[in-house]
C-alpha cells in the first residue's frame, strides 16, 4: 500500500453471485481492483492487476470461488526437498515480471 497514489471504493457489484465493495487502487507502474464479499465473511472474491509500464498495459485475472477456511495451518508447513539449499532473494537473477533489458517507457531497466 506505500505505493498507493490514489484509491477509490467504485460501488458495490456480483461476482459469481457474490455481493461484493469493489476497490479500486493506482500506483505509478500498476493498477489493481479487489472485490470483497460484503457481511460477515469478508474474503477477497476477485482481482484485476493492470501493469501500465508494459506495452499494451496487460491485464491479470484472478476469481476466488471456493474459500477452504476450516483448513489448518499446518497444512500449509513448508517441507523442504532433501537436497534443497536456501538462497537469498538478491542472489537470483531476473525474478521481476520483466526480464532484464526489457525496455519500459523508453527507458532500459
């Protein structure tokens, strides 16, 4: 949210038969919209992220149907492979969106 220039709440909407607030937010490089479930359960149905710093400014779509709340959180306990190694985030190469070189708004990255 640091980088947030502008929000809006656009109104409430349906996603898969869902009411929902829709939210609206901009950022210099990225814009993204979320639609919550309105009441008591109050979970992310939908999410559009636009990336204005790419040609033709792409669009990814991701809908939320069915939440597995009762699950528990062990279930989600990171076992590493036998063989694994831990390597640090800096040390890898071209983990952005874009690949190296790519150029953006007539400037190289």
């Amino acid at each position: 949210m640091a980088d947030v220039i502008e929000m809006a709440h656009v109104g409430q909407g349906v996603i898969d038969g869902v009411e929902c607030e829709h939210l609206a937010f901009r950022s210099a490089d990225t814009d993204w919209q979320i639609w919550i479930e309105t009441g008591a359960r109050p979970i992310p149905r939908k999410y559009v992220i636009t990336s204005k710093a790419v040609t033709a400014a792409p669009q990814y779509t991701l809908r939320i149907k069915d939440w597995k709340t009762e699950v528990a959180a062990d279930a989600f306990a990171f076992n590493a492979p036998q063989g694994a190694k831990k390597v640090a985030l800096g040390d890898l190469a071209d983990t952005d969106e874009l690949p190296r070189g790519t150029v953006t708004a007539g400037a190289k990255k």
